[in-house]
C-alpha cells in the first residue's frame, strides 16, 4: 500500500507587518490627498492630473489595506515595486526635481529592507534613484541639475545605510531561528548520526553552502570521524569515515582555537586567495599565510570557506562551511562559532550517552543469556528427561502415547529454540534489517497466534530510527495492534512505517466491515507521540477501513 503524505503542523501566517505596512501606505496617501484639497498652494505644483494621481494611490492603498489579512499578493514585492512605480509619477506630476514627494521612495525601500532585507533593499534605493533622476529629467524644461544630483544622491545614501541595517535585521532573525532550530535537534533521543547529521544539514542550508565538514575525534580514540553534509545526502543520516592522524593532517593545518575565514576577493580583474584569521585577544582578524588556505582550498575545491574549532571537553575538532558559489565574510565566520557553541557539546554528551548505553546493552544481553541458560534452559530439560522416562514406562497400548510425543517434541524444540536465543545474544549477529522492524513482525506473529488477527508490517524506502526512539515507537504500535485485536472485529490490518523529509510516520490500520470510526482519540498513542514532539490524528483509509496516522519529527 502507498503510504499517504503526512499532515504537516500547519501555524498560522502573520500577517501584522503587512496590514502595518498597509496601514502607514493609507496614511501617507490619504494625508496627501487631504493636503491638496486643504491647502493645495502648499506642495508646489498641482493641477487636475496630481489630484487624479493621488485619489487613484490612495484607493489602491484602501485597496491593498482591506486585502492585507486575505491575500498574498498584498503582502507580495509586486506591492513594493508598484510604490516605487507610484512615486515616480507622482514626482513627475508634481514639478519633477522640485517636489517635496521624492521623501516617499524611502516609504519603499524601508518595506523592502526590512521585509526582504539587503539585497533587495538595494535594488530599490538604486531604483528610486533612478526613477527620480529620469523623473526630474522629464517633468521641466529648466533642470537644476544640482538639485536632484543633492537629492539623488541623498536618497542613494541614505537608502543604502537603510538596506543595510534591514539586512541585518533580517539576518539576526534567521540566526537566531537556527541557533533555536539546532538547539531543538540537540536531543538524545535522536541519536548522534542523526543529530548530527540534522546540525551539519541545517547549517549548510543556511550558509547555502555547498558542503559542511566535520572533524572530530575523542581523546581516548585513535582515529578521526569525518562527516560531511552536501546537497547530495541533504535527507540521509550521514555516516561517519575514520581517518588516520596522516589523511586528517590537511583539514587540521590550522591552530587548535583559531578561527579561519577564506575569500577570493576581486582584484584587479583576477580571483586572489584571502585567508584571515581571528585574534581572539585583540578581537580583531589579521592576515595569515597563503600557503594552508592554497592547500585547502584546493582540497575542498572552495571559492570561500570558514573553519572554527570545536569547543569539546573531552576531544578536539575542527567544523568546515565550504562554498563553491559565493563569499563569506566575517559576520557569517563568527556566527559559525555560535552555532558550533550551541550544538556540539550536546552532541559530544549524546555520543557518551550512546557509548554507554550500548556497553550496558552488551552487558545485559550476556547477563540475559546467562539467566536463560540457568534458570529457563535446564528446567525444560529436565521436564524432557522426566517426560521421557513416562514415555518409556507407558505401554505401546496406552492411549496417552500420542500426547506424550507431542510433549516431548514441543519440549525439544522449545529448548533447541532457547538455545539458539541465548547464542545470539551472546554474539549479537549483523542484523539484515532493522530491529524494530524485527520485533514489530515477532509481535504481529504473537497477535496472529493468539488472536487470529493477521496484521502486516511493511516499510516504504530506508526505516533510519536511532535505538531509542526504536524503542518509543514500538511501544505505539504494540498499543495499535492491541487496540485493533480488543477494540474491533477486524481480522487483517496492516501496519506502515516510513521516514522521509525529517518525519517517521507510523500507519496503523485496520479493516472495517461497516462505515469507519473516526469519532475517537486514541488516548495512550496520541499522549506518546505528544512526548516526541509529534501528533496522532484518525482519518480513513483505503476500503473504508479506519487508521490511525502517527508522525513524528527525527
């Protein structure tokens, strides 16, 4: 069966900064337009063709006020453009370089700025002054040149210091929507491959970068653990490669703190390799040799990169941002730093947790197998020996005979299955598939015996589940097959498990010989999946059947 797409949480859009910006647009126009019909003398030069320029932006700015709630072309850049296009002609109609309207381009560039931040708020300071030059140009015969090349440049400069800080703004917010992103990620139940694998994709995302690197080693280990995020794996759980201290040499070639930034800035009309460096005692970057950032950036075949070291209490390492594309600066290398103090120490605690959760699961299943062997094994083999010796003692005419046989084959097998239990324990093979996927199909094997509920277990692409969420969500799905076995009369359902985007989504479905039930919560699954940080929901599936749809973030 073909696993439906999951319902995403959807969060309302807020739309405040529109509808203000709607509201400072109707302001502005509608204090015009009241302008020219009280004092009409007051603003230079009017005539029927301002006033109808007027009255129309001001009904577009109603317009655009009452739609800011309800639709998205209101809050679009088209509605930015249309303001610059607005301005210009009400410049044009009102004497041109001499108008007093011209203080309404930064009406749009502030917008810009601060909506779309500084790329954009450039385009707009270089169009309005732009449109205004041209304007001035048109709108008189006698041009004073000094004047509009004053307010021209006055609305370039000001207009950049404008865009400027709106970048800023714009780019505080979404650092500080990763550092809460990565903050959220850094949790153990998700493992360390996936956690780290999610940090390294993150960051990479937003650098938009082409890779990021990450260099790590623990002090009581010989080896170095490379990963590395790229468009490429951008949805897969990133592996670790162990390097020797000889293939690690060439990413180490900087010092153990140092914070390294490198650029290939234009000069002269050729690309020359930049490599600084921060001086964290003098707070400032000086300038370092070529020769390591020559090699590197050879090595990751990088145009721009930031290296920062790891702050780790029991290792070292060193994380990469490369890019093929574009050109860090200074900023982007020191809010690296941030990033890497926010996220990496966790993920070096997740990895000690990790350690020694699976030195107690080996400890345990030695114990296990122990038990098994003393406490479970030798009594079924001396209920076989005893079994036996009343076989021996019955006569070949006793009616018994067959049952006894019976007995003593189940009783063989059952020891010889023992037996093969407690030897896995013990070696703890290669599993071919994933262990929840294991013991979700024993389970459904156990609700076939004794229930005669045939329930399926399937998965759609690569089941990637860090041992202890494994262990969460069989416990939903052991509550589902329960639920489906005590609660209904079906006698098939099937159980669908897959991971994909970020999410696992868990379908627990069952037949349904009249119309579906979708009037209910499982209470207990849905305060489960609550607990990881996702949502239970009840919808109908495939023949009417009914389901229950599990996702929760990984």
């Amino acid at each position: 069966m073909k696993l439906e797409n999951p319902l995403p949480l959807r969060l309302p859009k807020d739309t405040s900064d529109a509808a203000m910006v709607g509201r400072m647009r109707l302001l502005l126009s509608t204090s015009c337009l009241l302008t020219l019909l009280i004092d009409p003398e007051a603003m230079g030069k009017q005539d029927m063709f301002s006033r109808l320029a007027f009255l129309a932006y001001t009904l577009q700015s109603l317009l655009l006020y009452v739609m800011a709630h309800k639709s998205a072309l209101a809050r679009s850049k088209t509605v930015c453009w249309l303001d610059v296009a607005w301005f210009a002609l009400i410049v044009y109609v009102t004497g041109g370089g001499s108008s007093f309207y011209y203080l309404f381009f930064f009406f749009a560039i502030l917008t810009a700025s601060f909506s779309y931040g500084f790329e954009e708020g450039a385009r707009f300071t270089l169009a309005s002054s732009a449109l205004f030059a041209v304007t001035s140009l048109f709108a008189q015969n006698e041009v004073e040149l000094s004047r509009v090349l004053l307010r021209a440049t006055f609305l370039l400069a000001l207009g950049y210091m404008i865009a400027h800080w709106g970048g800023m703004a714009m780019a505080q917010r979404a650092r500080l929507a990763l550092l809460h992103k990565v903050s959220q990620l850094s949790n153990p139940r998700f493992g360390m491959d996936r956690t780290t694998s999610s940090v390294l994709e993150h960051t990479r995302q937003f650098y938009r970068a082409s890779s990021t690197i990450l260099l790590m080693r623990d002090n009581n280990s010989d080896h170095w653990s490379l990963r590395a995020a790229s468009q490429a794996n951008a949805d897969r759980t990133i592996q670790a490669n162990n390097l020797n201290d000889a293939a690690a040499a060439p990413l180490l070639a900087f010092g153990p703190e140092q914070i390294v930034l490198l650029t290939r800035p234009l000069l002269w009309l050729r690309r020359r390799l930049r490599l600084r460096g921060y001086d964290t005692e003098r707070q400032r970057w000086v300038m370092l040799p070529d020769a390591a950032g020559v090699t590197i950036a050879e090595l990751l075949d990088a145009r721009s990169l930031i290296s920062v070291p790891l702050p780790l209490r029991r290792g070292a390492g060193r994380l990469y941002v490369v890019s093929q594309r574009q050109d860090f600066n200074r900023s982007d290398a020191l809010f690296l730093v941030q990033i890497a103090a926010q996220a990496f120490p966790v993920i070096e605690n997740i990895e000690l947790l990790d350690r020694m959760a699976s030195e107690a699961v080996l400890r345990e299943r030695e114990r296990i197998a122990r038990d098994l062997h003393d406490t479970t094994i030798q009594p079924y083999i001396g209920l076989r020996h005893g079994l036996s010796a009343i076989r021996m003692k019955a006569s070949n005419s006793n009616p018994l005979n067959q049952d006894l046989d019976n007995l003593l084959n189940m009783t063989t097998q059952v020891v010889h299955d023992l037996r093969h239990y407690a030897k896995r324990l013990r070696n703890e093979p290669e599993l071919r598939e994933p262990e929840l996927l294991i013991a979700l199909r024993r389970q459904a094997s156990q609700v076939r015996q004794f229930y005669d509920v045939h329930i399926s277990v399937d998965t759609v692409g690569e089941l990637d589940v860090s041992d202890r969420l494994s262990a969460e969500v069989f416990q939903i799905v052991n509550e589902g097959m329960s639920n489906i076995c005590k609660h209904t009369t079906a006698r098939h359902g099937f159980i669908e498990l897959a991971c994909k985007a970020g999410q696992l989504t868990v379908r627990i479905e069952n037949e349904c010989l009249g119309p579906p039930v979708l009037d209910f919560t499982p209470n207990s699954i849905a305060e489960r999946a609550a607990a990881l940080g996702g949502v239970a929901r009840v919808q109908r599936g495939q023949h009417n059947n009914t389901a229950v749809q599990i996702v929760i973030p990984v």
